[in-house]
C-alpha cells in the first residue's frame, strides 16, 4: 500500500493548522481509512498528537537536518497508508537560507515529492484582502501547487461568503470553512503544545475535533486534492546508530522528547528499548548497555527528581561501566543541579559538572551542526551531526568538563564547545537528528 499524500500548510504560526490536521486525520480514520501523519521540521511535540489521532505512529520529515535518502526512506515507511497528512511547522515556505530542498521549509516536502498544499487561513479580522494572500501562495513557487484553501476562525456565514467568492474568484477551491471556536485551542507551555500524553481528556478532545472538521470541511473535496506519493524507499543509514543493543530509556512526564525516527531505526537495527520512569523512582534496567535521557520538561519536576533517591542512585551505578547519555532535558539532569523557575536549587545526578538554570531563562532555538570531540552514544569522534535545539534553561555554572562538540548554526556560523562529557556520560542541550 502506498498513500495519497497531502501537506497542511499556513501562513504562520497558530493560523490552525494542528487543529484542523488532527481533526482531519481522525474524521477520516472514521471512515475507516488507513491514515498516518508527519510533521515538517523539527517539532518533536507534534507526532505524538498524529499518533493518537490516528492509531499509527508519527514521524518527523526535516529537509534540513535530514538527507535527502533518510527523507525518502522515512516518507515511503510512513505512506503505508491510505493517506498521509503533513503538517506543515510556521508558515509553508518558512526555513532557513540554506541549498535548495534542504531549508527545513514544508514547501521543500511539496516541491520535491509533487505533494499538494490545502493552506489553512486565518480570516478573523479580514474578508476580501484573504484572497490577496492567497494569490500570493499560489503564485510563490511554482513548484509548491496550493491546491485549495481552508478557511479558518470563520465569524459568521456572511463572512465565510465574502472570503469564499474572493478566493475562488482566483481559481482557488475553497474546501473549508471552520467556525471560531475558542474550545478549539491546543494548551500550550514554554516549549509548544502541552505534549498529548499530558492533556486531560485527550481522546475525548481529539473526537471534538474530528466533529467540527467533519462539520466544517468538504472531507471529499479534501481526498480528491491528495496525490500519490512513492518516494523511493531507500537505506536510511544517516540515522545515528543504536548506543547499544538493549537501551534503557527514560520516558515520562519529564523526558519524552525522544524523536520517533531513532527510536525506529534503533529497533529496525536489532536494538531494544526498555522504559523506566525517573519521576516513578525507577533506575535503568541493569541488563542494559546504555542508557539514553531523552529531552523533556525536568524544570517542571526537579523536586520529584531531587527527591528520586533511587533512580539517581542507580544511574550512577549505571554509568560507572556502561554510557549515559543526555539531550537537552536529560543533560540539564545529569548535571550537579537545576535551578528551577521559582529559584530554587535542586541536586541533580551529579554525573556531570555543570549546573543550569530555568529562572535565568533564555531562548536557544535553531538548527545546530555538531562536531563530536569524543565517542559517545550519538556517534564517533570527528562524526558531524545534524540536529536542533529548543530550550529556555541555560548553563549558569559550566564546570571542568570537556566539552561533547563543536557547534555551528544551521547557516555554518560557528557558535562554540557544547554539552559536557566524562568518563561514561555525555550531553547536551542539542537533540540529534541525522548524521551529517
């Protein structure tokens, strides 16, 4: 089976895409079609509503940091489907000012597999200048077909009238009109949405959705707009290799940030993965070989963290003879300790040097090339590493570690040493996603 695929895009940030997305992926698994999403970028929150809108996993399709062979291969595993919905992260034509195909954007994604665009609209404060905007999308890129437009934060059936004769007026369909409806709204926190394994009534809010979008979107119109995709399905060897045969990794309300594509080109190599919950108290596995801390929200929990004597104990028995390694969140914890929003210090694992804080907050967010200085679980010394790093904590005490990598921006522009490693363990505030 290979899918229909169609990419949900916008003009910005919050016009509605993930709403209208979720909503159409599970109106349609309603009617008892095979649907997968994808998220273009980096967005490591975003799958995970996909998954639990659709029942299959999701996965993240980044023009950016992943090489054009990883991007085929993941694209032709995900389109084992009946439909593949993408949405698309900010506005669709916005990345970074790299190679052609290779800028983050989801235009990318449509130009290179030939995938149309239903661009989603935010009409509320406008009526006939929306047509202006979507002339605009239309005539960008030729490569990049707007194939129809959804109307979103539609006011009255007056208003969706003027929008609609505009639009169409330019040979553009309209093939959607969702009413305002502030119960809509995704709950958001520092780094994006609330993660779906945390909203309170999830799958009931997800059948809401799907209500209003079978309500307000012409479901037909939609499927006629979507066009094959066959991607070739090639090797995706770019993906970092397994840290270990058996890993143990930390999964709950404070490290989830694990990108779906490793852990699935990990298990394809022969690798196992084995859960356990810092937060519950629990250490790795001691049959594992590695142990991973994924990315997550620990300035949330550092009290239940500090007070996990079990789990930290255990870790550094762990790390005594077998590698650690932690992204972001799970780096900020292998350190001596966090300082959380209130200002209050909390001991860490210990197991690196440094101490960070979320009081002291600053934005880092961007893609980031790594340089590996040493072996670690990501790769080998000398290795160069794709990734992206979204944090607001920040590094108020860098301590005597050596430093994991050398960084650079997404454009090449050297930023400096980053993350920390002794002994066993590494980390780091960058999350890697493909082997350069």
């Amino acid at each position: 089976m290979s899918a229909r695929a169609l990419i949900v895009g916008g003009a910005r940030s919050g016009s509605g895409k993930t709403s209208v997305a979720i909503g159409l992926m599970r109106a349609l698994r309603r009617r008892g079609l095979a649907v997968r999403g994808a998220k273009s970028g980096p967005d490591y929150i975003d799958p995970g509503f996909h998954a639990a809108a659709t029942g299959a996993p999701g996965v993240n399709l980044d023009s950016w940091a992943m090489p054009p062979a990883l991007l085929d291969a993941l694209a032709a595993e995900q389109a084992r489907a009946d439909l593949l919905v993408i949405e698309s992260a900010m506005g669709l034509f916005d990345g970074i000012a790299a190679a052609d195909g290779r800028t983050g954007a989801a235009a990318d994604l449509a130009r290179r597999w030939g995938v149309p665009v239903a661009l989603v609209l935010d009409v509320s404060g406008q009526s006939q200048t929306v047509a202006a905007i979507a002339r605009g999308f239309a005539a960008h890129d030729p490569g990049v077909r707007i194939a129809g437009v959804i109307l979103n934060q539609v006011a009255s059936a007056r208003h969706e009238a003027m929008c609609r004769a505009a639009i169409e007026a330019l040979g553009l369909p309209v093939v959607g009109a969702v009413p305002r409806n502030p119960d809509m709204g995704l709950p958001e926190r520092h780094l994006g949405l609330v993660q779906a394994r945390e909203h309170a009534g999830l799958e009931t809010f997800i059948e809401r959705l799907a209500d209003v979008m079978e309500a307000a979107l012409d479901l037909d119109a939609l499927l006629g707009l979507a066009a094959p995709l066959a991607p070739a399905a090639v090797g995706a060897g770019a993906t970092p290799r397994p840290p270990g045969q058996r890993i143990a990794i930390a999964d709950d309300a404070a490290f989830s940030f694990l990108y779906p594509h490793l852990a699935r080109a990990w298990r394809a190599a022969g690798a196992e993965l084995l859960p356990f919950s810092p937060l519950a108290d629990e250490a790795p596995d001691d049959a594992c070989d590695a142990c991973w801390l994924p990315g997550g929200y620990p300035e949330l929990h550092a009290g239940r963290l500090a007070a996990a004597g079990g789990f930290r104990a255990g870790l550094r028995r762990f790390a005594e003879t077998r590698p650690v390694h932690g992204e972001c969140g799970g780096f900020m914890v292998l350190g001596r300790a966090l300082e959380d929003a209130d200002g209050v210090t909390h001991e860490m694992a210990g197991l690196l040097d440094h101490v960070t804080s979320f009081a002291k907050r600053r934005m880092n967010l961007g893609y980031r090339r790594a340089r590996l200085l040493a072996d670690c679980p990501i790769g080998r010394a000398g290795e160069r590493v794709r990734g992206h790093e979204f944090h607001y904590a920040r590094v108020i005490e860098p301590g005597t570690d050596a430093p994991l990598a050398e960084l650079a921006d997404g454009l090449g522009q050297p930023i400096g040493p980053s993350g920390a490693r002794r002994a066993w363990v590494s980390g780091a505030f960058f999350h890697a996603i493909a082997i350069d």
